[in-house]
C-alpha cells in the first residue's frame, strides 16, 4: 500500500526542530510564491502550518514523522551483495571497479574502498586516515543508495593538485540519511577512475583529508549539542529588524551548505549587497525594504540573512559563478525597479571554491561590495 503521510516539515521547507517564529516566516514566504498560487498547494500549505504551529498536534504529529522516517529509511538500505571483482583484477572495467568502490562504502567496509584507490591517492592518503574520515563522513551522512552513468573518457584530469592518465568520468547520484535530522536527500556528483599500472583505480583526488576529518567531527559534536539542548533554532537566529537570518543564523545553516560542497562539490555562490540610502534619518526603512525585495526575489531554497548594519548577504544554492552573475543582475534589476529614489546598492559575488573557509568568503564578497564585514 502507497504511504500517505505528509512531510509537513518538508512542505514547509523547514528543519524538524524549528521554532514557531520560523515555521510562521516559512509559510508566509510560501504563501507569496507563484509556485505555490493554486489553491489545492495553499490549502496544503495551510494543513501544514496549523498543526506544526499548534504545541499538542505537533507533538503527536511529530512521533508519526519519526516511525515513518524510520521505515522510509530501512526501505533504502541495500542487501549486501558481493564484489563484481577484486582489488587489482585487470579484467575489471571502470564501471564495476568503481561500483565496487560505492558499494564498500555503502557496505561501511572501508579497507575494499581503500584498496581500489589509485596509487597516487594511496601515496599522499594512507589507509589509517581513510578510515577516520569515512568513519567521520558517517556519523553525520549515511548512505543509502547510488546509481552511476559513463559521461566520457579523458586523456588526463587534475584534481586539487593530484594528475591522473586516461580517466574515465562518471555521473554519480548518491541518497543519504542526515544522521541529525533523519532527513533523505539526494546529490549528484562527477567520479573519476584512472587507468594505473594496466588497472582501472578510483581517483579520490584529496590531498589533505585531516580538514575534512575534523569538519564531520565538529558537525557531530553540533549536532549533539543540538540534541541535548532539544532545539536547533533559537530566538538569535532571526534579525529582528529585517525578519532574514542573523549572523549566527547564517553560519549555521551555511555550514550544511559547506558540508555538501565538501563531500560531494555541490556549488553555491555567495551575493552580497551594501544599502545607499537617500534619507539618511531613516536608514532602518531602507533597510528593511531592501530585506523585503531581496526575499521576495530569492529562491525558497536560497539563504539571505543580515550580518550587521548595513550588510545583507544571500547564498545561492546549487549556483555556478556564471548563473550566479545572471541571478545578481536579477536582484538589481528588481532592487531598481522597487527602491525608486530612495536608495541604491552595490553588491559582491563570490563562487565557493571549496578551499578557504566560510568566513573567508563572506569577507571577500562583502569587500566586492564596499562592505566592512564583522563575524
């Protein structure tokens, strides 16, 4: 039988553990959305914000959720099958050795994903910090699933310093279960295998993994503290003034979006704007407008917050540097249109690299714009 259940969390676009200020703003964005016009999608969104917003019907809800999510995730899980082949089999192709590669993953069997790395990858990455780092990754992500698709061979690659001789490229889509939130999401990334030594190996093309092992230990040791505290969001995650996330709420959800850049190089780009305004006496009126038409043309799944005075920042989810260009004349054009004569901005674009920190990119993108950023 179909299950019916629903994810009012996920109608919502919301964490499990958000406050009631949150599910509000949620839904009035929502609300305001041309995706969600119809009446049959405002009535649904209105069945999920009355009991997420009602203390008793959420709670009951909230155990249905669970044991839901629970079987959702057991429904997931592989049955554990052998090795198409083994580590160093010259008759192996490309496709198994790194559907191989997945399933040991998969299979938490770290030593079998180890050994079918190529030997550039095995020089700078021993098996000892492999493991540490898989076993890291998996406290906070726990795969579920993957499926892999040939794009196309290449003469040579460079990953992050690391060169490889004829790789195969393959699409990656990879489900996973937040361990914290319990939640399925599902990312596509590209893989590589190289031909080493007469043998298909799979390119990792890490240099460092000592960065990321501390990151997933830290996002462990987060998402306990989350735990223990019984809450995620806290009345300092909204700015008051602007209704966006505050700074500490920024860098809180930002980091998952790090987290997914880290492990699977999904791309976002940070947009920064700085406020002119006219009426130097009521600079907060500005300012809240410009809050206002910001949220109002950012996508749902986007992230705008104030991170001081005078700075108003977005990240762009899934955004490449070139889209990200086409998206701020986007925002200009309709800040323009709106302000009028009351104010103008100039703005700041940065594509996450994956190697400075979150901070570090924030203050670059803020200094595009003429922005003297505070953390």
């Amino acid at each position: 039988m179909e299950n019916t259940f629903k994810d009012y969390y996920k109608l919502l676009q919301v964490h499990y553990d958000a406050s009631s200020e949150m599910i509000a703003l949620a839904y009035d964005n929502l609300l305001k959305s041309r995706e969600n016009a119809s009446p049959e999608r405002q009535a649904l969104l209105k069945e999920a914000y009355e009991v997420l917003s009602d203390t008793t019907r959420r709670t009951i809800y909230h155990r249905e959720w669970l044991n839901t999510f629970s079987e959702r995730a057991q429904f997931l899980q592989e049955s554990p099958r052998p090795y198409h082949t083994q580590p160093g089999d010259k008759n192996a192709s490309a496709e198994s050795v790194l559907d191989d590669f997945f399933h040991a993953l998969n299979v938490k069997d770290w030593k079998n994903a180890y050994l079918r790395l190529s030997d550039v990858d095995q020089t700078v990455i021993s098996y000892d910090e492999f493991c540490e780092w898989r076993t890291a990754i998996n406290s906070c992500y726990e795969m579920q699933e993957y499926k892999l698709e040939y794009i196309k061979t290449h003469p040579s690659i460079t990953l992050n310093t690391l060169t490889y001789s004829k790789v195969a490229e393959f699409m990656v889509v990879i489900t996973d279960l937040d361990q914290n939130t319990t939640e399925i999401s599902t990312d596509t990334l590209r893989k590589y295998v190289t031909f080493e030594n007469d043998v298909w190996k799979v390119c990792l093309g890490i240099n460092n993994l000592r960065p990321l092992i501390n990151q997933y230990r830290q996002l462990a040791l987060q998402h306990k503290k989350q735990q223990n505290e019984g809450s995620t969001y806290t009345a300092g995650h909204f700015d008051a003034l602007t209704g966006l996330l505050s700074e500490s709420g920024f860098y809180a959800e930002a980091g998952r979006e790090v987290a997914r850049n880290h492990r699977y190089h999904n791309p976002f780009s940070l947009l920064s704007f700085q406020i002119h305004c006219s009426d130097k006496a009521h600079p907060d009126t500005c300012l809240k407008h410009l809050a206002k038409v910001i949220q109002s043309a950012c996508r749902s799944t986007d992230l705008a917050a104030r991170l001081n005075n005078n700075q108003i920042i977005c990240l762009l989810i899934e955004t490449k540097l070139e889209n990200a260009e086409a998206a701020a004349q986007k925002f200009l054009q309709i800040v323009t249109e709106r302000a009028g004569d009351n104010y103008s901005v100039s703005f700041g674009l940065v594509f996450y690299n994956g190697y400075a920190s979150l901070s570090d990119a924030v203050h670059s993108c803020c200094q595009m714009a003429g922005l003297p950023s505070h953390y």
